[in-house]
C-alpha cells in the first residue's frame, strides 16, 4: 500500500512567517525533499508580490523545480490571472482555493462564491487551451470545509454544492481542506463518503490538514482509513498556528511520514533524509520553530519503514 | 456511545517531574477535575516514599478521594505489598506493571517476568480473601507491548503468553500501554484484535499511549475504532517527554476529550471546566510545561460537545 505526501511548506508554511526564506534556500530545500523521496511539493503560489513578498520568487522556483525529473509542481492561484502565469512557469497542478464559508472568502479574498467559481470557470478554459499532453492537473481546494472561525458549522450541503460547480467548472478534482482545525476524524470520514457518494472516487483523493487542536495526525488516519491517498503536510509544520500557540500550522511531514512508514505504508520517503531536510530548514530559517516529534525522539529501535525493497536500499 | 477518560496525570505525570505537588493542591485537582465530569483517576503509586517522593502521600490521597462518591480511584502498585497498602487506603483498582519486554523489567524494576508474575498471584490471592463487595479491580499492565527502547521489537507472542499469565494470576483484565511511545494506529488495531480474539473482549478495555512520536491521538482514535473504551491519558500531558522535548508523556486528556466530543461520542467531561482545571494546575505546577492543544486554541465558534443532555445542561 502507498500514500502520496505532498509537500506544501514552501507555500503554507512560508507565507505564514513574515520571514523571507532566500531563493537559494528554498531551491536546496526542495532539492532535498526529492532526494529524501519527496514526490510533490507546492512550491509557490501565484499572488502579486505586494501581498506575499514571501513567494515574489514563486515563477522562478517552479520553473527550477520542473527541471527535477519526476517530481511533481503544485502552486497555489487566488484567480484565472494566477493560473495563466502558474502555466507560463510550467507548473504541474494548479490548485484554486474556494473558502465553503462566504463570509470568510469575502473576508480573506473579498470574493463572493459566484466570482472564485468564475475564476474557476476561466482557469479551465485556459487549460483547455493548451494541448492534452501540456494541461495541469487543476483542483478545486474546498477550504474550511469543517467549519470556519467566523460562521462556525459549515453545511455539508454547501460543501457538496461547491464541489459540484468546481467539477462543472473544469477542476480535474475538488480537495478537502480543514482550514480552521475543527475537522475531528469522524466528521473527516463523513465528508470524504459524501462527497465520493456523490462525485465518484476520482473526484476527491487528497486532503490538506492542520494540527490547531491537536488532532492532525489523528484526522490524516482517519482520511487514510476512509480511503484518501494523498496527504497536505509540511516539512517541521513551518509557520505555526497563530491561534494556538506550540500548534503547528499545517500537519509535520515528519510525523505523518512515520505514521504511515510504521503502519506498513509506503510513503516513498527515507525517515533520517527528511530529518536532515528538516535540519537544513531549521539552520536557515533563523528563530522560526519547527514542529512535531518524531524527529526529536528519533525512530525507534530496530524500526523497519515500509519504504526499503529487499536489497535495504530506498525505494 | 460513551467512553472512559481515565486521568493518570497525578500518578504518571507527577512522578515524571522533579518537583512535590503539595497534598493540598492535588486534592483540589482531583475535586475540580471530578466537578469538571472526569470518573476515574489514578491518583498515585503504593511504592517506598524514598523511590518516589512525589507520590509520597498517595495513601491520603487514595482516602480523600474514595470520598467523593461516584468516583473511581486507582493505584499502581510495583508488588503485592503496595496492593496490600492499596487495598487498606480503600483503592477501586489497583493495577500491577508488567515490562513485555524483560531486559526493561530487569533494568527498571530489577525483576525477572516470573518475580512480576508471582506478584500478581499473590495480589490475586489477597483480593481473593476480601469480602466480595469489598474487592477491588485488578488490572495486570503489559508494558513497552508496542516495544522497548533496550530490546526494540517485542513479539506479539510474547505479549499474548504474559498476558495469559496475568489473567491465569487473578488479574481481571489486562491493559495495553505504549510506555515507549513506539506504537502506530495499525500495530494498536492488530494488537487489540489479538488479545480479543485470544482471550475474549472482557480481558482488555483499555489502553494507556504516550506522544512521544505524535502519534498518541491518532493510536487513542484507532483503538477506538477498534472497540477499546478506557483511555488513560493526563491534563497538560504534565511530565513531558524525556526522549522529546516539546512532546507531552502520555496524551493529553484536553486534545484527547476534544477529540471524542467533537466526534460524538460522550466523555461525560465538560471542556470548558476541564479547561479550568488545566489552569488550576498551572498555577500550582511552577515552571512545569503543559502541553495539548485544544486548550490553547479554544473551542471551535459554535461548537456542539456529546456530553450534553436535552435541557442544555452537562451530563
């Protein structure tokens, strides 16, 4: 059995520090993660800089990153503007996020749900524009799908139907995206059979997860369980959450790569490889802290990860 | 449905940290913590005062809180004179350590399996004699069952053939603890189902985790999952890590008790007064970190917990 780990500290966990990581950093960084076993990484996000002088350099990092025979681009667009410049770059997946609460998308993107399905409307049309062989794989990202610091529950009616008009729209699939860290495991199962009762498994195989509550780890299992194959962590849970403080932001790659490693899953990463990504990052993001525990505690004695063919080597 | 949240912090937490919580201070928390809905404590250890200080009062303990009615109170005991010194306080249950892993038996608690074994049958034999409404519940824990920091893996076998033993000496039922913090979500599945399947479901209900690899919520949700319904856990994860600093010793009750209520599933705790007590504790624990995350960020806007009734009011 295997999972996808995808890799998003560069976009979500840099963003969240007002910190500038410098673009020589960020290009090591990533050369790392591939040679640690890292498949996917989002390494940017296509917003002016003026917003995110964090990720200025995002078109110059995927086209470096593109060049890394294997591994797969993903970058963060707020609109079809984005898009256009995240296909000039040559990035692999585009994700647009749609906050399922309106109150928090007109608050953070000052956009209604009408105008991010436009958006989305028009990124599709760009992608088919470009011939098959050259389209990015486009998600739809369902954000504060379990709930939202300013309208509390969100329906899962509305999730639903907001999966719906961004799979009409073009997205190749819709993601699941616990914002706010109000996801509990059962509520991360019920949602993930809704939305596959209703849309297909092809429609939903991935989920962006974050630790504000302290059950991350607890939820990626629990997605897992339900079936999920692909898993949003970042390498030492870079950024933190601003609510809670000692909460990673997004889950810790660390931590969830042991997770799966330990339970026989493979996650085509080599523990001790990341630990030493994350000893990179650590030396050249100055006071920043990193998250999560497995890498301080260390693996235990006599650990076999399910990563190793039978020569001992790294898959 | 329902769980039991057993707190363990004044037994397990306590003598993990250098400092003497004063008699006083513990009474309270026990009180606040039953006030806050909490149905079982471990509130200390029968082991010699010059061993463990900190536990020094755990015989007044012990008869304080079997005062407060309706709460169940327990007591680890290294050996048959600390179950006799347990049972005469007036403990509910006493439950016997045993390391699966015996060069840990030897090196922590100079002990051959055999010796530990030959404690429970005289423990057994003790209860044996009390009058039948005066017998308290015997609980033999299988220890490092997930495996040991000196052996590394310990065999499913061998943690079958003790808990046999144990069950054979008069215990009860048996407890799976994770002392190592080297469990995952599926070798805690397989392990329950393999204790079950040899011994029947009233042979284990409960599973006492530690974070050290963050993993602790994750295993708590998967032994759920797996029909396990006791979980020992401690407010703040008071007593950290030794091997991982920033990680809590066992789980955290807060994050731990977010986690049921928020999947409905009832703790019979109230959060916000569990929250308080958490305060209490901090007040009166010094420079001792806590730990866990839900109390931090707060809960969710609008939040719904299980254990609430029809007229609105804690059960």
């Amino acid at each position: 059995m295997e999972v996808l780990i995808s890799e998003v500290g560069p976009r979500d966990g840099l963003q969240s520090i007002a910190q500038i990581l410098p673009t020589e950093a960020k290009k090591k960084w990533i050369s790392m993660a591939w040679e640690a076993g890292v498949r996917e990484i989002e390494v940017g996000s296509f917003v002016p800089a003026k917003l995110l002088p964090q990720l200025a350099d995002t078109a110059e990092i995927v086209r470096y990153a593109t060049q890394i025979e294997g591994l797969t681009i993903a970058a963060l667009v707020p609109n079809a503007r984005g898009a256009a410049d995240a296909i000039a770059a040559g990035a692999h997946k585009i994700t647009l996020p749609l906050s399922c609460s309106e109150t928090h998308s007109l608050a953070n993107l000052r956009r209604t749900h009408a105008q991010v399905i436009e958006e989305a409307r028009r990124i599709g049309e760009l992608i088919r524009e470009l011939p098959e062989g050259e389209r990015p794989h486009f998600e739809g990202s369902l954000s504060t799908a379990f709930g939202c610091t300013l309208e509390g529950e969100v329906p899962q009616a509305k999730v639903l139907e907001l999966a719906e008009a961004l799979l009409e729209a073009g997205c190749d699939e819709v993601g699941l995206a616990d914002t706010t860290g109000y996801a509990d495991p059962r509520s991360v199962q019920t949602m993930i059979r809704a939305l596959w009762s209703a849309f297909g498994k092809g429609a939903l195989t991935g989920i962006h997860l974050h630790n504000t509550r302290g059950l991350g780890i607890a939820n990626a299992f629990a997605a897992f369980e339900a079936g999920l194959t692909t898993f949003d962590s970042s390498l030492g849970g870079i950024g933190g959450c601003p609510f809670a403080p000692g909460a990673s932001g997004n889950i810790v790659t660390e931590d969830l790569v042991f997770m799966f490693e330990a339970m026989g899953v493979k996650t085509g990463i080599d523990l001790e490889a990341l630990f030493a990504v994350r000893e990179y990052l650590q030396g050249v993001i100055g006071d920043e802290p990193l998250y999560g525990f497995a890498p301080l505690a260390g693996l235990p004695l006599g650990f076999t990860p399910a990563t190793i063919d039978r020569t001992g080597a790294t898959e």
